[in-house]
C-alpha cells in the first residue's frame, strides 16, 4: 500500500520589526546631525539583524546632555562623570530596554579618535543595543566577542573597525 506524506507549508521567517523610540533631550544633537533619528534607527535595526533578532523589537534612545547623563552615571553606577552611553536593559523580553547618550561627550570622543560623529553614533548606538540584548565587556573573552560583532555590523555600513589600532 502506498504511503502518502503529508508536506507542511513552511513557516515564513519572522521579519524585524523595530519600534524605536528617539528622546531628543538634547536639541545640540539635531543641530549636530539633522539627520540625527534616522542614524539611530539605522544603527539599532543593523545591531538587531546582525544578532538575530526578529519579530517586533522595541527600544528608547535617548539623546541627551553630558549633564544629564552624568547625573544618571552618578545615580546608576556611582560615577560622578559623564560617559558616551547608557544601556538600560528591561530584564524582559519586550520592550528590551533604554539607551542614553551624552552628546558632548560622543562629540568629544569623535574628534580626539578623528571619526565623523555619525560614525562614532551609530557604534554607540549599536554597542548600546547589544547592551540590552545582554551582550557585555566584563571579560576579556566577552569583550573580543562583542567587539568582533560591532566591528562586523560596522563594516556592513562602510563604518571602519572602531577598535583598529590608530595609524
């Protein structure tokens, strides 16, 4: 008697679908880069993609001041300073969480390391991301694995190796 195999359909991959929210606190930053919003989206969706992540992905980019990020510095990890980049990471699976960045200070780090702001956003913007998606740098052998995929996603954007020895 002869066999029948039933054949199921395939299931269509689910598509990224990013909800990004971007908090302009700051308005030096549309100052800056008019284009300031579109940067962002472009550099959370790229680090989404590249680590997997499909289906609807919602985040919070907030673009601030050196002086309100230092607060939060102050408040959060006990440093009373500003740094280029807060990850806020939700602890569930959606929304994934907040990102907060200091825009004097990104500026700052732009010009001494002789990068175009933009560029120097979108790894921010990207290192931030997989902050919330549990990447970190604690260790030396986390640290390699997070830089190679920055570095990687980067370089799918025309973006240099931010990592690669100065010449």
């Amino acid at each position: 008697m002869p066999t029948t195999r039933a054949t199921v359909p395939a299931v269509p991959r689910a598509r990224l679908e990013l909800v990004c929210a971007v908090v302009l606190a700051d308005p030096g930053w549309r100052r800056a880069l008019p284009d300031v919003a579109k940067i962002v989206r472009r550099a959370a969706r790229t680090a989404l993609s590249g680590a997997r992540r499909r289906g609807r992905q919602t985040l919070v980019v907030a673009l601030a001041d050196d002086a309100a990020v230092q607060a939060l510095n102050r408040r959060d990890r006990g440093f009373d300073k500003p740094t280029n980049v807060l990850s806020y990471p939700s602890g569930r699976r959606q929304p994934l969480g907040d990102i907060v960045l200091a825009r004097e200070t990104v500026a700052r780090e732009a010009r001494a390391q002789r990068k175009t702001l933009d560029q120097h956003l979108t790894h921010l913007v990207m290192h931030g991301t997989l902050h919330l998606l549990g990447y970190d740098h604690e260790r030396d052998a986390d640290a390699l694995i997070m830089e190679a995929l920055e570095t990687r996603l980067l370089a799918r954007l025309g973006i240099p190796d931010p990592y690669a020895p100065a010449r």
